[in-house]
C-alpha cells in the first residue's frame, strides 16, 4: 500500500524567544493515521513547537505546514485540533457542553463514545469547574478528540492521570489514529512513547538522534 500522506511538514524551524533560542533548524514529517511523538525534557522546545504547529504564533524563520498550508493563522479545530497544557475549558460550562463546542462549530454530531472512552460518562453534566484537575484534562482531550480533526497537537496528555486513565488516553490516540487522524503529542512519558509510530527527541531545541 502506498504511505498515508503527509498532513504535517516542519522544515528548517527555528524560533527565538526573549532572545534565546528555544527551536534551532528543526524538521519534521507526521502523516494522517499515526501517532508522532516528541520527546524529551522539560525546556527542550516540545510545547513550543506543538504551539508552532497549532498555528499559535508564527515562526522566526522556517516553515510549518498543515495540509499544504502554513500552519499560522490557526486552521479550524475541524482541520487541527490543541490541547495545551492550560486547558482552556469554559468553567461554568458542562464537560459535555465544552466536549461539544469544536462539533458544533463544525456542523458535526459529537460521538458519544469520546464520553465512555474517556472516563466522563457520569460527569456529562458537570459543571467543568467541579471536576477535577484529570477530569478536566481528559475533558480537553475529548474535546480535542471529538471533532475527529485531520490533525490532532496534545501537550502533555497523560500529565495529571493515574494509571488507569492513562490507559483510557492511549486507548483513545490509538482510536483517533485509527480513524485517520494524526495524533502530534509532546510527552515525557515512556507510556506514550511505547504506543508512537514515530519519536522525535527533542535536546536544547534540536532534533537529536
């Protein structure tokens, strides 16, 4: 079969911050249906990057690409999802109603197994200031999710998880690539790591390795 196409181009990145530079000539491809993952410490230049892909800012030089189009300004979530590490939820809105906000935008139904599959079923109509800090996270990511988006960008997903949810997340980016989706994740969780189709180790803001 020939490959899935390319849905994320990054090319001769390079990105300077407050004069220090946190990306140096980075390159990367991520194709539809797989999980890519990028790896490394804290300060290695992961959530900037993952923030350069979502189209949030634009780079000092280089180019990012999403679909054939650069990434800046923000595509629609129907195209390229985010979850950051600020979640970003609407507080005095239901886990459902927030889950739901992206589809709506959309024209598209939520999928009602993104609640079951994360753990939220019985929170559906939760205040999301109620619930706590995984739940929330998780309920970003069901946000993140349900729109069934070509590109999929997750800062640190597992972050606030205890083991049991941490195998609810790696079930549902398996799904999501499944589907056809590329799942673009920034972690340092070797759990992560052992579900990627594709590592990008990240050191000092260089792809190393």
């Amino acid at each position: 079969m020939p490959p899935a196409p390319t849905v994320v181009r990054v090319e001769h990145l390079t990105h300077r911050a407050g004069g220090t530079t946190v990306l140096d000539d980075v390159s990367l491809l991520a194709r539809a249906g797989s999980i890519v993952v990028l790896a490394g410490r804290s300060g290695s230049g992961k959530s900037t990057l993952c923030h350069l892909v979502a189209g949030v800012g634009r780079p000092t030089g280089g180019t990012v690409e999403v679909l054939g189009v650069p990434a800046s300004p923000a595509p629609p979530w129907s195209t390229l999802s985010l979850l950051p590490q600020r979640l970003a939820l609407v507080p005095e809105l239901s886990v459902e109603e927030n889950v739901a906000w992206p589809c709506r935008l959309a024209g598209r139904e939520v999928p009602e197994e993104v609640f079951a599959a994360l753990g939220l079923a019985t929170l559906r109509r939760h205040a999301a200031r109620a619930t706590s800090l995984g739940e929330q996270q998780r309920t970003a990511l069901a946000r993140a999710l349900a729109v069934r988006p070509a590109v999929a960008v997750l800062d640190e997903p597992t972050g606030h998880q205890d083991d049991a949810n941490v195998d609810r997340v790696l079930a549902a980016l398996g799904a999501a690539a499944a589907g056809g989706t590329c799942v673009l994740v920034a972690t340092h969780d070797e759990r992560v790591l052992a579900v990627a189709d594709v590592v990008v180790r990240l050191e000092g803001g260089r792809v190393v390795g």
